[in-house]
C-alpha cells in the first residue's frame, strides 16, 4: 500500500480505538508516523548519495516510483543498505522483537507499534510476488506472500474510497457525539 493510505488507515484505527481507550495526541501521531515509517526509512541510503555523493533529485525521483524492475541503476551499497532497511522494517519478525524489547521496559503495550504492525499486515496482502513482495519473515527468508498489488488501478479506487467513507463516517460520528 502506498504512503499515504497507511497514514489514513492508521489515522482511522486510531481515531475509532480513542473512543474506548483515550489516547494523547503524541500517541495518535507515533501512531500514525510509524505507520508510515517503513516505506520512507528504506530512502535514507538514498538521500544521503544524494546529497553527499554523485546521486540526482532525478535518481531519487524515479527510485521512488518505480515499478519492480524498472529501478534505476544505483551504487550497490546503496542499494544493498535500502534493500535491507526495507526488508527490516516490513518484517513481523523483527516487529516482534521490538514489541516483546518494550514490553519488557515498559511493561505494557506501546501503543504506537500498533501503527507499524498495521502497516506490516497490509503490505503482506496488498503486495504480489511482482510487486515488492512483503518479506514477513526476515531475516530468515526474503520471500514474501503473493497478495493483490496494491497500484492494480481497480483496487486503489476502491480503497481510496473506502477511505474515504471511513473518514466520513469517523467525522460525523465525532459530530453527533455529546461532549
């Protein structure tokens, strides 16, 4: 799934779980944030050839867009780094981890991961073999789960506008809501 609908499905668990369990704003936003953070913590190496080495605005451009296979060329420890962070971020094993680590500390759930695990989940089905597989298990194996891309045209309307009444709904709800 793209960016943005990670943020917005997040957003949305978030904001529907607060009427049961009241949540700060700093909580609803890490959530959010981390929701996000897997698809853009995999561009760091990229930034930084950008902007310390021979790398173009244009490079980044077309990485960040392209479509299994259609890459850009790129220094390979930039890739190797990208590919691993990547692979880091969308794994449930190493999810786990850090869940059970600040379990530990903090001897209770940090809400927050919530936002993480939620993008791991939708990745693992809104991502095909073809299509940037999701490696769930790394770093014991890079395959991934063969879902449903989530750029195929019909099922990024439909999401979107699932979203989007989802939004709605949220937001009237909100409305009619005694104070």
């Amino acid at each position: 799934m793209d960016i943005l609908a990670h943020a917005l499905w997040a957003g949305a668990g978030v904001t529907l779980a607060r009427r049961r369990w009241p949540q700060t704003s700093d909580t609803v936003a890490a959530t959010v944030a981390l929701a996000a953070l897997p698809d853009v913590v995999h561009l760091v190496p990229l930034l930084g050839w950008w902007a310390w080495g021979d790398g173009t605005l244009a490079t980044l451009r077309a990485y960040a867009l392209a479509v299994p296979g259609q890459e850009p060329a790129l220094p390979a420890a930039v890739q190797l780094w990208s590919h691993h962070l990547h692979c880091t971020l969308h794994s449930a094993v190493v999810a786990l981890a850090c869940s059970l680590f600040l379990w530990a500390v903090l001897r209770s759930l940090w809400v927050p991961l919530l936002g993480w695990w939620s993008h791991i989940v939708i990745d693992v089905f809104t991502h095909s073999a073809d299509y940037y597989p999701v490696p769930v298990l790394y770093p014991f194996t890079e395959r991934g789960f063969d879902g449903l891309a989530w750029n195929t045209p019909w099922f990024l309307v439909l999401n979107y506008a699932v979203l989007a009444l989802t939004w709605l709904y949220l937001l009237r709800a909100r409305r009619r809501r005694p104070t």
